[in-house]
C-alpha cells in the first residue's frame, strides 16, 4: 500500500506527524489506560487509532460507522490503520475514553502546523444575526416547471 500513495498526500503527512509526537512524548497519555500485564484481549495500538482519527477528522469523517466503512474501502484510511480494520465500536470507544487526550492533541498539531507554516491562527466569531434569505418554497421549481419559466424567458 505504500505505493498506492503519493509522496505528497495527506495521510502520509498525519502518519509522520504522529510518529513525530510519539517521540516527544505527547501519546503517552493514550497508552495508560492499557494494562501490560498479557491478561485480556490485545487492543488495537493507540498510535494507530490516533492516525485513522485524525485523518478522518481531517477530511471531515467524524462518524465511527464511517470510519469502519472508510477502513475497508478507502487506500490512504487502510494505509494509515496498516489494513487492520476496528469496527465503529472501537472507533467510538477509543474517542469516548481519550476525548480529553484527543482534545490535547488537536491543540498540539495546530500549533505544529502554524510553526510549519501551513496553517494561521486567528480568531473566528459568529454572531446571532439573522439575514434573510431569498429561496421560498413558491419560488422552487421542479423539471417542467423550470421548462415553463425557459419558454416564457425566451
């Protein structure tokens, strides 16, 4: 699968970026809530639950049943999960039990990412204002009622 993906995409680019925070340190607190002792059913490693998380944030799948979908079907998902495929239940028990881990980690790679360059932080705010909008039902047309509105323009 490593040829499957360019050099260049993204998900090459979650995988060494959490590689990256592996080494500082910044997944350790992923791995304590898995005992060491070889009793219970071995988990799917965190570091890869993080990559498939955070890449399917990134192109917005924030879904678990997709994510599993996405990890049957979907190269650079199978590439990043090296093609073991947890179902939505684990996907959804991972974010349940680490969220604030998680929460943590977004942080982190969004400063990583201004350093590099490829992002800028700023802020963002919404108000309540409400505007009115130009698209009521009467306006709507269907295929001949479109055809109508074309002959009597023309």
């Amino acid at each position: 699968m490593d040829d499957w993906l360019g050099q260049d995409h993204l998900a090459r680019f979650v995988d060494e970026t959490v590689d990256h925070l592996e080494t500082m340190g910044s997944l350790d607190s992923f791995f304590q809530v898995y005992r060491v002792d070889g009793l219970g059913r071995a988990a799917y490693h965190p570091k890869m639950m993080v990559k498939i998380m955070l890449y399917g944030y990134c192109l917005g799948c924030t879904s678990s049943r997709k994510l599993a979908q996405a990890l049957s079907e979907d190269i650079p998902f199978r590439f990043l999960s090296a093609n073991q495929q947890p179902n939505f239940r684990t996907s959804s028990d991972f974010r349940k039990n680490h969220l604030q881990a998680l929460e943590g980690l977004f942080t982190e790679i969004l400063t990583l990412c201004q350093v590099a360059g490829l992002a800028k932080m700023g802020r963002a705010a919404l108000d309540g204002r409400k505007v009115q909008g130009n698209a009521s039902l009467s306006c709507n047309r269907d295929r001949q009622g479109l055809k109508k509105e074309v002959k009597r323009l023309l």
